[in-house]
C-alpha cells in the first residue's frame, strides 16, 4: 500500500520518503546514542554470516570519529605503452579477462575509456592504455614521446609492449629513450609469440636495454599469467602517482575542452596574464599549478589549458587530452568543469564530466560565456542541460564570464559546499536508522523467490564518500540508484559522487 500522495520517481520507485515527510522528521530528531545502540545490535547480528578480512577492516572503520577523513586506498596503476598495432589493446583484454578495449588494424582508434579496473591473483589495479596514437608522417616522435611522458606519470609500472614478428623500430627506440629516463619499473614484453619457437627469435629486443624481453601471445594467453606474476611483485600496494596531498590550499582542476576559456579563468583569478596555450597536444608535460586568491581564500589551481587538437591528429590528440584530464585530477580534490554556453553541449563535455566522476573527485558546473548569451540560446540550453547533465543534477551550477571576470568569485561557495559534501561523513547509528526509515517505506522487490535483505550499512571513507551494504542478497542496479538518491535529499553531498558497494554473505552452516 503507497501513500495517495506520492508520484513514480524516475526509478519507477513510489515512496513516501520525501524531504518534508516525518520519515525525515524522524532522522533528524533521532537521538544519536540510541542509533548507535541500534547500529551495534545489528553489527553484532552479521557475527552469523561468512565474513573475510576486508568485511572486519571495513567494520573497524564504523568505529572511527565522524569527524576522521579516511581514504579509500588509491589502487596501483598499470600503464601499457607502445607503438600502434603491436597488440596493446589485445593484451588489455587479455588481462581484464573480457572483450573491453576496441581492437582494431587501424591506429589512431578513438575509446571513451582509458582506465579499466582489474585483478590478479586477489590483487586489484587500475589498467591505462595509452593506444589511439595517430602515426602521421610528421610529428611522430614528438606525439609518441608525449604520449609516454603522460603514460609515465599515471603509473606505478609501465609494460612497452612490442611486435616480436616486425621487433624493435625507429618509434619503439624513441620510446624508449624516455622510458629509461623513469625510476618506475618497466616490463619489456614481445608479444605475438604464439610458440616456443618464436621465443628464440626475440633476443635481438636486449639491444633496447630494458633488460630481458617477456614473450606473450595475448591473443591466446600465451606467457601473460608469468607476466602479471612478476609485475604483481613490483606493484606498490596503494599507488604512489594517485596519493592524496593533505593540508595547505585546495586543490582544483580547472577542466574542459579547448578553447572553452580555462586560460581565461586563471588568468583572471591569478591576476596576470598567464598565455598556457600551443597547437600541439602534450607540449607541457605537467598541469600549470598556480596559487590565487579568490574571495579572501587561497586557492591551488591546477590548470590544463595545454591541451589542444590538431586537425591531422583529432584521434590521438583527443585520447591524449583524457590522459592529461586524469593527471590533473589525481592532483586535485575537486574539479570546475567549464562548459561553453555558446555552443551546444558536446559528447565530449559529457566524456570530461564523467572521467571527474571516475575519479571520484568533488564536482562544480561553471557555464562560460554567460555574458554572450541571448535569450533563445539560454531556452536550449536548459533543455541540453536537463538531459545530457541530468546524472550530475546535484553538481553547484555557475554562471560565469571567464573573459571578464564577472562572477568568477561566485565559484567560492560552490567550491566550498562541494568540498564539504566531498569530506562529508555520516555517523554508522545515523546511517542504519536511515537504511531502516528506507527499506520499510520502499522494500527491495522480490526477484527469483528471494527478497535481499540490507544487514548493516557504513560509510568506509570520505572524499569520495563511500558506503558499503552488507546484504543477503545482491541489489538490482534501480534500488541502488534509489538509495543513493535518498541519501542526497537527506544528507544533501552536494557536489560529492557518492559510491555505493555491497558485500553480498551468506549464513555460517552450523556445524
């Protein structure tokens, strides 16, 4: 039975649940020992279900002071580098264990995703293909160069994969002249050994001086589970390249497509004239950190106005651009996305939105060029903006012109409210009362005979915050999105994604 007065929400859920409901009015006059009284007898029920050592350091975590910024560990980063067409993407998939990353003849092949998150042996990593290079006749090294500059930076160990039937070309040396530049480990693989007897022709690849070369066929598994054995032993556990800078300024990503006016914001908020701008993608190795003032509060931008497009090199110079925005967002905590209301919403503005959400930092809208606009743009606009950004509907929105400055010191609170979402952290008592109000206003359907049931919720960790479910019973992908979009209109996180894991147990057999 359902309230008369509640409406399908976009999830086709029905729930009285709303933000003036007393529902609401309960958690917020809920007296904070009893919750945690309560939290605790259910903590103490999950002693009947199979938990393994992950399940009690989560659990550890729900006795920390609500005030604890804790982090989830920054997993290790493999980055697979190389010429075009030697295999990279084969050898992704090979590693994934699933057909993921596009596999083409042709280079230069455009991918919405260069991150993959993988596993080995019960270890987890983050996996970075830095394929889509376009090999034009002019320019080669300077793109492959800084294609393995970026790769570099990204990782904890780099694997230089090459073609053991064509071995080592002129692009394969100029690669790696800057990888013996590294202090990460490198892993030199031949691949397309498909048998015992190819493995003798890849001698010739120890005049590269990365040592002794792997052979592999990821195209049949040959020799890659001994690879990722050996580069599991030099794979740090928490990535170095991804940890997080505690104290001093904030640090903020200034990101968004070319020429959307991210010089023009920092010149602005730096008060000089700071021109970060070339033709050719990858010209500045690191993202420009400069330290403003903006509202009497002291601000690090971490700038990526370097990137850019040319024409003959759309493909690779695109791909390359997200390998950068993921640099700069491993240096930040938060990300002002501009967005270029003179032109329609692009896919790409979309790409660079979702890459900040991967990444698990906070999130600000800033729309540039508002001073530009008329009245039947700003009509298409909200129409673009309410479906292409619906998904991120709970991100500070601000109206800004870069060029002039005008309103620029607006993002301040919005920055500030992000950051605090991003920080947030729930008390576990609070969390199950609220899981509790939840599940008896809307349960979980039933699917397969079977109702899952939520046994104990906790917040792992801040910045992103991160809860995680003890469940009987695995949650469809709807009633998670209807969770998470509770917790917004009760706790608010705005400016913060939110991740929401489960781990599904079942009853100890008595013996």
């Amino acid at each position: 039975m359902t309230n008369d007065n509640t409406v399908p929400d976009s999830e086709g859920f029905v729930d009285p649940l709303d933000p003036d409901s007393e529902a609401n009015e309960r958690l917020a006059a809920l007296d904070a020992e009893l919750a945690e009284q309560r939290s605790e007898a259910l903590r103490t029920g999950l002693q009947e279900y199979d938990l393994d050592d992950a399940d009690i350091s989560i659990l550890a975590v729900a006795d920390e002071d609500v005030d604890t910024v804790t982090y989830l560990p920054a997993l290790p980063v493999v980055a697979i580098v190389g010429r075009p067409n030697v295999g990279k993407s084969a050898l992704v998939n090979r590693i994934l264990g699933r057909r993921e990353a596009v596999v083409e003849d042709v280079p230069g092949v455009t991918r919405d995703r260069v991150t993959y998150q993988a596993q080995w042996n019960e270890r987890k990593f983050s996996l970075v293909d830095t394929g889509g290079w376009e090999p034009g006749a002019k320019g080669i090294d300077a793109s492959v160069a800084a294609q393995a500059e970026v790769a570099i930076d990204l990782c904890d160990v780099v694997l230089f994969i090459v073609d053991s039937r064509v071995g080592a070309t002129a692009t394969d040396e100029h690669v790696v002249r800057m990888l013996r530049k590294t202090d990460k480990p490198v892993f030199l693989v031949a691949n397309k050994v498909d048998n015992a007897q190819q493995e003798l022709e890849i001698a010739t690849l120890w005049s590269l001086g990365l040592g002794e070369p792997h052979p592999v066929s990821a195209l049949h598994g040959r020799g890659v589970a001994d690879l990722l054995d050996l580069v599991m032993a030099k794979l740090p556990e928490q990535s170095a390249v991804a940890k997080q800078q505690v104290g001093g300024p904030r640090r903020v990503a200034i990101l968004g497509r070319p020429n959307v006016g991210k010089s023009s914001l920092l010149n602005k908020a730096a008060g000089e004239e700071r021109v970060v701008v070339n033709d050719l993608a990858g010209t500045t190795r690191d993202p420009v950190d400069e330290q403003v003032e903006l509202a009497g509060k002291v601000w690090t931008f971490v700038d990526t106005a370097g990137i850019r497009r040319r024409v003959h090199m759309a493909q690779g110079a695109d791909f390359y651009a997200s390998l950068r925005t993921s640099t700069a967002l491993e240096k930040a905590e938060v990300a002002v996305v501009l967005i270029d209301v003179s032109q329609p919403i692009s896919e790409q503005d979309v790409r660079i939105i979702d890459l900040v959400l991967e990444s698990g930092r906070a999130l600000v809208l800033a729309f540039n060029k508002w001073d530009m606009l008329d009245d039947e743009r700003r009509r298409y606009l909200e129409r673009e903006i309410e479906q292409d950004l619906a998904h991120v509907s709970w991100a500070p929105r601000v109206n800004i012109s870069a060029r002039t400055g005008r309103h620029i010191e607006k993002l301040v609170p919005a920055l500030e409210t992000a950051l605090e979402s991003w920080d947030k952290r729930i008390p576990t008592g609070k969390i199950n009362a609220f899981l509790a109000e939840l599940v008896q206003a809307h349960p979980h359907p039933v699917r397969g005979g079977k109702q899952p049931r939520i046994l104990f919720g906790t917040q792992a960790a801040s910045r992103p915050p991160t809860f995680v479910l003890f469940t009987t019973g695995f949650l469809d992908p709807g009633y998670r999105r209807y969770i998470i979009r509770r917790l917004r209109e009760v706790y608010g996180f705005e400016g913060s994604p939110i991740v929401l894991n489960m781990r599904v147990r079942e009853k100890r057999i008595r013996k």
